[in-house]
C-alpha cells in the first residue's frame, strides 16, 4: 500500500513542483517506503541492521516526522484535523531509536500469517485440558528458537 501510495503521490508531485502539500505528501510515502526497504534488506544476514542501514533507518524516520509534521500543521491552520495517527508515529519513534540498534524492527514483526495468538490457539486446542498451560508455553518456546535459529544461519 505505502509503495503504492508512494508512487501516486510522486507522481502528482513530480507535476506540481511549485505545489508544497504535494511534496511533503510524496516526503512522506517515500520515507516510510525507504524505512520499510531498509529493514527488509538492510542487515547483515542476522537480525541486526548495518551501521549504515542503522543510519538511513534513522534519517528516513526524521524526514517522515517532518514531513507528516508540516502537513498536520497545514490541517491545523486549516482547521481540518485529519492526521489523527499519533501513537502510531510515537511507536515508529521507539522501533527505529530504540529497537533498532539491536534488532532489526522487521524480525520482531507479527504478521496475520504469524499471529502469535492463533498459533497459541493452535497449540491449546490440541492438548489436553489437564497440561494446556505447560504444554503450550514449551511448544511456543521451542517454536519461536528454531524460528530464530534459522534466521540466525
């Protein structure tokens, strides 16, 4: 969607260079593309980033507070508060500053493939009542190890 979203507005930017929303909108999808890129194929072939992709990481999520800034700024004098996303920014704040130079943000990601709690379902509906609580926290350990022990490889 972001990769998308960034390619309609650079392009409405690209025909309106005089037009300043237009290029702080195409700021913001670009950015949050090149976040998003960086943390798909900017490690070392572990789970932490490269000190350079670190560093694109960290300029990236700059640029796109700026640039979502100046637009929410832009609503505020015109009275339409649409930019209503807040938490989520403070959030991307703590994974790129504080999650990201130890472990690339992505790696931690939970995806509706990956839903931890569908795999805890998973795991309780097969044991049975009397060992669900043991049985599903070993089973979800173990899991998540070879998970990690592979990507590790």
């Amino acid at each position: 969607m972001a990769q998308w979203l960034e390619m309609i507005t650079l392009k409405v930017a690209s025909e309106n260079p005089a037009n300043t929303h237009a290029q702080m909108r195409a700021a913001v999808f670009v950015n949050l593309v090149t976040m998003r890129k960086v943390m798909d194929h900017g490690g070392n072939g572990h789970v932490q980033l490269a000190p350079c992709n670190l560093e694109i990481l960290q300029k990236s999520n700059y640029l796109f507070h700026s640039a979502h800034n100046w637009l929410a700024m832009e609503s505020l004098e015109a009275n339409k508060l649409l930019w209503k996303s807040r938490p989520k920014h403070h959030k991307l704040d703590h994974l790129v500053y504080d999650v990201a130079p130890q472990t690339n943000p992505i790696k931690l990601s939970c995806y509706m493939d990956e839903d931890a709690v569908g795999k805890l379902k998973k795991l309780a509906m097969a044991s049975s009542p009397q060992n669900m609580g043991e049985y599903v926290l070993s089973r979800y350990a173990s899991y998540i190890c070879v998970r990690w022990l592979r990507r590790m490889e």
